[in-house]
C-alpha cells in the first residue's frame, strides 16, 4: 500500500506541472466527427460533414469525371463525387478483379483526403453490367416488355447489381423508363413499350437493383432516366424536340418516373432532348417543380454525358449554362473531360452570385445522403467475395428465361414447333451465329459490335443444335448456300446489326437489308418451309417478305443466352410473348401507336401460342 500511495502521489506532481506548463494530456483522444459515426442518424451526419466542407469541396462532390480523364490522385485533389466508366471505358484486364482493383484505386485515394469522402463509382447496366466482360448479358428492355413478367425484371436487377458490385460499381445507370413512340429511334429498344403502362410495371427493376438497403454489399443505386420526353421527339430523332402539351407529357411520359420515385430510386438522370425547344437540361420546371416538387423526388439528379454543353446550342459549356443548370436542378453534373474547368466555373458562379449557396448546399445535401445510405464510408472498397458469382450458371438460367419469354410468335402456318427428333434443319442468317449481334448495344462498348464469341455465351445456332434430338442434323451457312429439298425446314435468322444512340436513328425506313431480302428469297425457292426469326431493337418493316414465310417469331436482342430462343422453338416451352409495340405494316406508318386509329400488321399485345394436342 506505500509503494502504491508514492506511485499516485509521483503522478499527481508530474500532472499539476503539466498544467502549470499548458501541455497537460487529455483524459482521451479526441471524439470522432460526428459523420464518422455510423451509428448516428444520416441526417445528423450530413449535416456535420456539410458544416465542415470548403466550396471547394462541395463543388467537388457535384463533379462527375470519366476514368480516362482522372486518375485516382487527380479526382482526389479535385474532390470529385463520382468517377464513372462511359460505355467501352474498361481498365485491363477487363475483368470483375480488374475493375475492383481499378475502383479501389479510386476510393482509396479519395477517402486519404482530409474529409475522406469516398466517390461513388458509376456504369452503365443497361441489359446487366454489360461493360465488362464475361458477365451475363440479359435481354434488352424491348424482349423484357414482350415477357410482361415484372416478377422475372426485379430478379434480373438482383442478378444485375450484384455483379456490379461484385466489380465496385455501386451506381448504375439504369432502367431506362422512357416510352417510345417512334420505332424510328434508335433507342427504342431502351424502352419497355410504348405505353407507359409497360414502364411503369418493369420499374420494380429498381427494387431488384437496390434491394432492401442500399448498403447492402449485393445493392446498388439505381438511375431513372432519361427525365423527360426522350422517347416522344419528332421524327424519332435522338436527342430531338419533344413536341407535345403538357397534358401529353403528363399522360405519357411522367407516370414511369411516378413508379420509380414510388419505389425509392436513388438517383434520377436528365434527358438530352428538348420539350418545346427548351433543353430539359436547363429546364427548371421540369427538374425542380416537377420532379423534386410534385414528384417528391429526394434522391439526387445527374445530368447525361456533357448535357450541360446543349444548352445554348453550342459546343462546349458556358458560365451561363452552369449556372442555368445547377440553379435548374442538377445536383451532379457528369462532365467526362473538362471536369476542372467546371469545377473552377461553378466556383466562381457561386462566388459572384449566379448560384447560391443554398443550392450548392442542397445538391451536396442529396449526395451525400445516398453516399452514407450506400455505406460507403464504412466500406469504400469492393466485396470481391461476390465475384464468385459472377456470370454463373445461375445468373445465366435467370437471362436464359428472360429471352425464353421474351419471343413473340407472330405467324405460324404448322411448322413451328420444331421437330426435335428424326428432323434435317438448315439454318442460316447474319443474326443465326453471331453473340454480338443477338446482344445489341451497349454490350461491351457503347455502339456494340458483331462476332460469333464477342461475349461467353450461347447463340440462337448453338441452342437449336444443342437442342436437336436423336436422329436432327442440323446445316448451318450464313448465306443460304447448300439448301435443297432435302431438308425439312429451313430458319433464317435476320434483322439489325448492333447500335446504340445516334447511330441507331433510322428516318429512311426499317426494312430488311438487302443481305436479308435476298436469303429469305433464296430459302423459299428452295420450297422447304421456312421460319424466320427476327433479332432487333424494334419492330421491323416486313410485309413484303411475309407471304414467303411460314413462322415468324420477333426474338429482339435476347443477349447472352441465345438458346432461349431454340427452347421456344422447339417447342420446350410455349411462346407466351406479347408485343409491347404496334408492328406497322409499313415504315410510312411511323409513328404508330395503339388507339391512334392506325390499322398495324400485328397489333400491341399481340401474340401466338402453340395449340397443344
């Protein structure tokens, strides 16, 4: 008891001389921030970070860059919120290790900033996580609204996030919820049909996508885009003037976007069209009034690729064109390349008074909520034990249904379904052995590209040999070569080759190629019965061809998993497909619609079965 009494006394005196001296030691490190605290509510922990942001940080923090254009210690100094791959941008090895690597490069350099505000990484998942390689390529939205099988699209988002985050990626740019109106836009295939009634139905993706917590290490945040009008232009033309009163925009357009915030979505994206001649980029009505005011959007609004630089019409981005669209609503902006001079301009637009501070505040407010939801303060880097799944067998029997429910019969005179025993098939056809072109766009690089094993998978060819029976041969030959009588039945397979945006706008008709008119004469004059199947992003002008047809069956882009269309025509599973667009008898009809008066070759909701004996 002395030796222990000397002991405190020791440290008494060593502790009141520190006092004297002003370098007393504190009873215990210092309290984490409050942000730090995961514990705490997000509101609270917004608000203390918001409170010890420079501008400089929260202007950051509305910048989204491309990964070519940033690397990881040049977002940190910048304080970017957001890095995103555009369609095509892949680090090497475009693999799920090599873009968790890439992405972990990113986060670790941003979160070793003062605040250590971590970015969110973003992708395009517009038919799954289609930029990197190996992972499953589902159909795109055009097949999914022919299923009609909301139930089958919320498993597709499960599958699709969590191969996303299985890479880092835990923003996706997906669903696209506009309504088509035109099939001569070349994103109609984006859409689920030109009813909002189908978009509003499949919006339960955004469920799939972001599942019961953001932060759950399988989620990611969804986007709903493009707000507003993009699929209602004149002419169809991409990126053209939505021309409609605001009863029609209402009718027609907002109700998918309704559905979305209704199922929480996380972020919304503007669209590169103009109502009106008003770039809804701009628009603060649209963006502000209408989504963020009657809609209640709360989540946070990120314009497209370089939005903001059309506004005025001009190329490039102006301090005006900053101001207009922040103060419009934007709370993000995704400037791939000049992401430092809009940083420095939307500096100064706040510090001369174009855009208060309020503003900035309240977009800042909207990021980072979604960023602590997502928990990516707590775990910035990628659950790479996810990546066991990537692709797998499971994922793909998901998509291998999607396509299988996707096909639309649309004329059969008997010889659908396939024999499966005792049969000689000849198949033929651009779109019959080619993974890329069954994929469509957006599946690897923005515009998609044709080849036999451009992505793992199976192609319409390999489905119908894989599953032909005990005593089926089956001939294959791109260009019809080698038919004869010979043979039972004869399949061509047609239709477009991959596009996306842009380049996939059509003003000069949707007919066959020319590659394609003259298969389809060259099979008939054989005189074997002959099935056609179409692989497209829309519904196409074939009324010339189709009296020399037997069976048509409109396959879309089915992705991946190509012999879910064999299984439909095999008949191991009855079509049960139903067009979400209004198949024109003519190009000259466009647009058409259901209950515009118009008489189609196939009405909306159209659709055979196999009558079974």
């Amino acid at each position: 008891m002395p030796l222990l009494r000397t002991k405190r006394s020791l440290r008494a005196t060593v502790f009141a001389a520190l006092l004297l001296s002003g370098t007393a030691p504190v009873a215990s490190a210092a309290a984490p921030p409050l942000y730090k605290n995961p514990h705490a509510p997000v509101s609270a922990r917004v608000q203390d970070l918001l409170s010890r942001m420079t501008l400089d940080d929260k202007v950051g923090q509305m910048t989204e860059a491309e990964r070519q254009a940033a690397t990881p210690a040049q977002s940190a100094t910048a304080r970017l919120g957001s890095v995103l791959s555009g369609g095509g941008s892949t680090p090497t090895p475009n693999t799920p290790a090599g873009w968790a690597d890439m992405i972990d490069a990113y986060q670790r350099a941003a979160t070793s900033t003062g605040l250590g505000i971590p970015i969110v990484y973003g992708a395009d998942t517009v038919h799954g996580h289609n930029n990197v390689y190996g992972a499953t390529v589902f159909p795109h939205n055009i097949g999914l609204g022919a299923a009609n099988d909301p139930r089958l699209v919320e498993k597709i988002g499960a599958v699709t996030a969590s191969e996303a985050a299985a890479t880092g990626v835990k923003w996706g740019f997906a669903p696209c919820l506009c309504v088509a109106r035109d099939d001569r836009w070349g994103r109609t295939y984006e859409s689920f049909g030109e009813i909002p009634r189908n978009a509003v139905a499949n919006s339960v993706v955004i469920e799939g996508l972001q599942g019961r917590s953001l932060a759950d290490r399988d989620s990611i945040m969804a986007t709903a885009k493009h707000f507003i009008g993009d699929g209602g232009t004149t002419g169809g033309v991409d990126q053209g003037n939505t021309q409609i009163g605001l009863d029609e925009l209402r009718r027609i357009h907002l109700p998918p976007f309704r559905a979305a915030v209704d199922h929480g979505v996380g972020s919304v994206m503007i669209s590169f069209n103009s109502w009106n001649g008003v770039k809804d980029h701009g628009n603060k009505f649209l963006i502000t009034d209408l989504l963020k005011g009657e809609l209640r959007f709360s989540g946070y609004v990120i314009s497209d690729w370089d939005g903001i630089n059309q506004i005025d019409g001009q190329p490039g981005f102006t301090a005006a064109e900053v101001s207009q669209a922040v103060n419009a609503g934007i709370d993000m902006v995704m400037v791939p390349y000049d992401y430092q001079k809009f940083i420095d301009t939307l500096r100064a637009e706040v510090q001369n008074g174009h855009v208060p501070l309020s503003r900035i505040d309240d977009a800042n407010r909207r990021i980072l909520t979604k960023k602590f939801q997502l928990g990516l303060f707590e775990h910035p880097y990628t659950d790479r034990s996810l990546q066991k799944d990537f692709g797998s067998a499971a994922h793909r029997a998901v998509a291998r249904q999607a396509v299988r429910e996707s096909q639309v019969l649309l004329k059969n005179s008997g010889v659908l379904p396939l024999a499966k025993k005792n049969n000689k098939i000849f198949v033929a056809g651009k779109n019959a052995n080619d993974l890329g072109n069954q994929a469509g766009g957006w599946t690897l690089t923005w515009q998609g590209q044709s080849g036999e094993r451009v992505i793992p998978g199976t192609t319409i060819l390999d489905g119908i040999k894989s599953g032909a029976g005990k005593g089926t041969e089956v001939t294959y030959d791109r260009s019809g070569d080698g038919i004869d009588a010979s043979f039972q039945v004869a399949v061509a397979v047609v239709g477009e080759t991959p596009y996306a945006e842009g380049q996939g706008d059509r003003p000069g008709g949707l007919g066959l190629d020319a590659e394609d008119v003259a298969l389809i004469g060259k099979l008939k004059a054989s005189g074997v019965p002959l099935v056609v199947v179409t692989v497209s992003g829309r519904p196409l002008d074939i009324s010339a061809q189709l009296p020399s047809i037997d069976g048509l069956v409109a396959a879309w882009l089915p992705g991946s998993e190509g012999a879910g269309v064999a299984d439909v025509l095999y008949g191991d599973y009855n079509p049960t497909g139903k067009l979400s667009f209004t198949w024109p008898k003519s190009s000259s009809q466009e647009p058409i619609n259901v209950g515009d008066g118009q008489r189609a070759l196939f009405p909306y909701g159209y659709g055979l079965s196999y009558r079974r004996h």
